[in-house]
C-alpha cells in the first residue's frame, strides 16, 4: 500500500458490522482497529444535534430509545422508496447511512495508518444487482471516497483463502451474513480465482433469525402479561428486546439452550425450538446453494463430487444449524478456519493491493493474483415484438457471463422519420417485461440526429450494453445502416440518486459531526 494516490483500503460494508483491512508491506492481511479497539464497527447510525454517531454507542443508544437510530439498510441500498425519517423531520436514504458509516471506519482507518484514507475496495453481496452496486458507490462519494471496485463478498472470502492457499481447486462459499445470502462457486488455480456460478437473496441474513426470536418472545412475554413491544409508550422496550435476542442467539451458538430477560422475567430457549424458528430460512438458502451447484456444473463440471473446499462466512454461519445445513448439502464438512466477521475485509483488502500495485507500476506484496467474477443478472431492452403487438424484454447479455461484458442488439424504428428512440434497459434474464426491473427512467427517448435523408420505418439502431468490472452498466447507440454513433446513453437510474442528490448528501456529511 503506497501514499502515491492516497492510501487504499478494503471494506466490508456489512448490514450488522463493517470491517476495514489492508495489506501490509511483508503481504499479509490485517484488519485494523477502530477507536474504540475493535475489529469490526456495528453498521448502527445516531443522528442527533447535528452530529451523526457511528457503531457501539449508537447500537447502546437504542437501549434508552431507537428513534434516531438506524440501523440495518444494507438491504436497502438502491431502494428508491426507503427512507427512515427521524425526529427532526430529516429523511435519509440508506446510501446517506452507509455514508456515515465508511467516513467513521476509514476516519478510524487513517489513524491506525497515520496518513489520510481516500480510496476503497468496498465489497457487496453478490447477488446484489446494478442500482444496489450503484447505490454503494454512491455511498462511498458521500464519503468522500474514491471507490476504485464494487468487488462481490465471496469472492472477496476466496480471495483471503488463497492468500494462503494458491491452488485450493473447486471452492464453494456460503456466505450468510447480518442482512445479505450468496452462494459462490468458483475455481482457484495458480493465482487466478474464476468464478463460475453464484446465486442468492439480498433481503435474506441474520437480522431476519433476530426477528423470529424477537416476534417469539414478545408473543411470550404478552402470554404471561407483559407489554407489547409494538404497542410499548417505551422508546427503548424495543431496542433492549433486541439486543437480548441477539445475544441469546450468539449465545445458541455454543450452549444448548439460552436466556432471555424480560419484564416478566426469565425466557429460556434452545437449540431445537430456535432451529423450528429459523426452519423455513434454512430451506431458502438449501434452494439457492443447490442452485448454484445446479449451474456450476452445467456451466464447469463442477459437482459436489469433485469439490476441494466449503468456505462460510459471515457471522451467521456461526449458527450450529448452518453448519449442519451446508456440510448435509455439499458431503463436505466446511472449512472453518476463515474468520467469518473478517474475511470479505481481507479479500477487499488484496483486491486493493492488486489494484494499487497496478496503479504504481509495480509487483505486488502478494503476487500475482487475477479475479474473474461474473454477472448475477442480466441486462436487456425492452422492444415491441415482431408483430409491434406487446412489449418484450430482449436480454443483451444474459445472467453468469463474465465481467465486464458487452454485446449489441439492432432494433427497428416504427415510424417514417422516427425522431426519439426510448431506451429502457432492464436487470433480468425474462422475455417478459413484467418479471424484469427496469433500471432506466428518462422517457423522453434517446434523439436521433437528422440524417441526409429522413429515416425510414424499420431503420436499424444499434444498442450495445456493457457491464463493467464492477456490473455497473454502460449504454450506446448507433445507426445500424452507416455505424453512426448516437453517443453514449446517460442512464437516469429510476432506483438511484441523481448526481445533484449525491452531492448535496456530500455537502451534508462534511458539515456534520461523524465519529
């Protein structure tokens, strides 16, 4: 890691912790403390005065009242009708969040390293699509970053693996953290980590198995006569609720049967009754890893037969159900001596030194390393049909290929002299345009200059779509007849912030108080 271009660092954004890593000058990864002399910071927000407080004094805040505290919006990334409004009136997007969140790790960060932390490696779920990883880089702005990759967690986890193992073979990462699942299948050979298959569900993670324990024990302690949180005049009934099920269920994790303190007094549950609680979210992720194993060997070969490794990471992998789960679908007893809060940070952290060496024209503290991800969705436009009878999505470039990618489609005008040609690019790999996301919302159409001579009904545009190496996605548009080109397509993200919003949240953050 060099000052030449501002110290780098690798993040992993989590919904319940973050974690920021580098490399050192021998190669080797080390997570770097925050001020309070931790590893990981509590992703929890408390907005109050004008000053935005970040990590364990916010998560003991919502001990007393959780009204400005905020908490959990990794899921929410990109989500243009989320936002939390606190008592002031404020309304805050989840990217203003995180916002907050890398400033106070990577303020941290640069005390740790002595020098000032302005760009990132910043992980994200894998299945997360276009406007989520659009959203964290946004995100990362707001910061004050320079984001220099959206790198996906599991290969960020494999990545930290081979740092000590360079040829691991078939690997399979289960990653199952506070608010995001992946599941990532990918090949380690001489340095190089391909990705082959990936599947997942970014609504689905700890934070969830926290709401089952926590609907269990209300509905308990309203049986035996006590309040009930979600009618409680108590600001805080529901914060320490909280915290008392989240304990329990780390607690779960090593005892056989765990307490839970209430208002009317001790609740005791076990391993059994938690593993009923949490059943049906068990089964989603067996779906998604058979998925992903389903595709893997269409796609590689790959099978649980010739598999060389199971990876878990993410702190909800400490669950022993998990682990039961993972070892009964793979034939594998999973490898566990990846730190599971820590290792997507180590990952993001090597990706960071490969992208720093390379900016430096120099060899890298760990090697040569090459990362090759792939798409979890696919990109199309949405067209009439042959028959101009319906609306079809066409898919470009369809989801599991390789990053980046580009590929073009012609499409035909329908109208003599046709003036505008509307451009609605899609995530999905569905002919139909109801089961797709359209991610663009400008409808004014894409102008087509005057040619020498008016364009004729059915005259060919050439749209070519791109994913870049972070899946964030690239349009263009030409004269399919002359190979004219329309320009570039400025895409209006209906799922994200404008470029203005980016910097006013920008401007917003530097007038605060983060720490």
């Amino acid at each position: 890691m060099t000052e030449q271009n501002g110290l780098i660092v690798g993040i992993d954004l989590g919904t319940t912790n973050t974690a920021v890593a580098v490399i050192d000058e021998t190669g080797r990864p080390e997570v770097l403390r925050n001020s309070e002399g931790a590893n990981t910071t509590p992703s929890v927000v408390y907005l109050t005065n004008g000053e935005a407080i970040v990590g364990t004094p916010a998560r003991h805040q919502r001990l007393v009242s959780d009204t400005d505290v905020i908490e959990r919006v990794k899921p929410h990334m990109g989500d243009p009708e989320w936002r939390r409004v606190t008592s002031d009136g404020e309304r805050h997007t989840a990217e203003q969040v995180s916002a907050f969140i890398l400033r106070k790790v990577c303020d941290d960060a640069a005390t740790a390293l002595g020098s000032p932390v302005t760009r990132a490696v910043i992980t994200v779920p894998a299945y997360f699509d276009e406007a989520r990883r659009q959203a964290t880089r946004d995100a990362g702005k707001i910061a004050g970053l320079e984001v220099e990759r959206v790198l996906s967690e599991p290969t960020a986890a494999a990545l930290a693996y081979g740092l000590r193992a360079r040829d691991a073979g078939n690997v399979l990462v289960y990653d199952l953290g506070g608010g995001t699942f992946d599941v990532t299948v990918l090949r380690i050979e001489n340095g190089d980590f391909d990705v082959v298959a990936t599947a997942g569900d970014a609504q689905l993670g700890g934070a969830d198995f926290d709401d089952r324990l926590e609907t269990w024990a209300n509905t308990k302690i309203v049986e035996q006569g006590g309040s009930d949180v979600d009618d409680n005049s108590d600001p805080g009934a529901r914060g320490r609720l909280r915290e008392q099920c989240e304990s329990a269920k780390h607690r779960l994790s090593n005892t056989e049967s765990a307490s839970i303190f209430t208002e009317v007094g001790e609740l005791t549950i076990n391993r059994d009754e938690f593993r009923d609680l949490i059943h049906d979210l068990l089964q989603r992720t067996r779906v998604m890893t058979k998925e992903a194993l389903r595709q893997a060997g269409e796609k590689a070969g790959i099978t649980t037969d010739n598999l060389d490794e199971v990876l878990l990471v993410g702190g909800s992998t400490r669950i022993p159900a998990i682990r039961e789960l993972v070892a009964e679908i793979t034939g594998k007893t999973p490898n566990q001596r990846l730190h599971p809060d820590e290792a997507v940070a180590m990952g993001a952290a090597a990706q960071a030194e490969l992208l720093d060496a390379e900016a430096d024209d120099r060899e890298s503290t760990i090697g040569t390393r090459s990362v090759s991800d792939i798409t979890a969705h696919g990109l199309g436009v949405i067209s009439l049909n042959s028959e101009q009878t319906a609306d079809v999505n066409n898919v470009i470039i369809p989801g599991g290929s390789k990053i980046p990618a580009q590929s073009h489609q012609e499409f035909y005008t329908v109208v003599e002299d046709q003036r505008t040609a509307l451009m609605r690019i899609t995530v999905g790999d569905h002919s139909s345009p109801d089961r797709v996301n359209v991610i663009t919302e400008d409808q004014r159409g894409v102008p087509i200059p005057l040619p020498p001579a008016p364009y004729p009904k059915e005259s060919p545009i050439r749209v070519t779509i791109s994913y870049d190496v972070d899946a964030i996605v690239h349009v263009t548009a030409a004269d399919g007849r002359t190979g004219r080109s329309l320009g570039d397509i400025e895409i209006e993200r209906a799922n994200n912030l404008s470029p203005d919003e980016v910097d006013r949240l920008s401007t917003d953050l530097q007038r605060r108080t983060v720490r």
